[in-house]
C-alpha cells in the first residue's frame, strides 16, 4: 500500500497527489475518501489540482469532469475512465491500495472504495 499522510493533514475540500506506479490523486470529499490516476485521460493536467464538487472533481485544464466513485467522466472533452483506487485508514493515516494497471482483466472490475472517516 502507499501511505498518503495523516488523515488530520487532508481536511474536507483537499486533496494531495502521491506517487504509485503512476501519480494519484487523493480526496476528501466531505469526509469520504476516494482516489483516482491524478493525471487526466483528455491531456496531461493533473486532477489533484482540479476543483472537488460533491464526488466528482473538474479537470482544471479543459473542465471535464469525474466521478470518483466510478473514475468516468460525465462528458467531453475526456473520454475515457481514470482508475480507482482503494482508500484504507489505518490508525489515524491513509493509504491507498493501487489498482490493477490500465488494460489488465481486473480493470472495470474494481470499483472505488470510499471510506468514511466521520
Ligand atoms: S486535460 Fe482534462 S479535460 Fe482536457
């Protein structure tokens, strides 16, 4: 697993990029925690720097916007998913579980696992 931090240093609203087989994005979205491959499937803009509505967050680059629950986006410009990832709180930090990588079978089979924190 990878450590994010300390789950005291992501407040709701935040989210923080850490670096797995590629980077990912980690957020807080009032409380549940979600993470996706950071860097956008349309081009390279980086989804941790994007604006975090509900559960969804907006590519500050072209504005598509993305489910973290599922990685899809809600329309153009992006097309394609990004991956999910698992979210484990252990002991007061977090972590993230890396999915498979893009084109192996367990793609789609994994869902995003939002964990309460409340
Ligand atoms: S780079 Fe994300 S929508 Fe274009």
């Amino acid at each position: 697993m990878i450590f994010v931090g300390e789950l005291s240093e992501l407040p709701p609203g935040e989210s923080v990029r850490v670096q797995g087989e590629v980077a990912i994005a980690v957020f807080n979205a009032d409380g549940e925690l979600f993470a996706i491959d950071d860097t956008c499937t349309h081009q390279d803009a980086s989804l941790s720097d994007g604006w975090l509505e509900d559960c969804a967050v907006e590519c500050p680059l072209h504005a598509a916007c993305f489910d973290l629950r599922t990685g899809r986006p809600s329309g153009p410009p992006a097309k394609e998913p990004v991956r999910t990832h698992q979210v484990v709180v252990q002991d007061g930090a977090i972590y993230v579980r890396e999915s498979a990588p893009v084109g192996s079978a367990a793609l789609g089979a994994e869902a995003a696992v939002g964990e309460a924190v409340r």
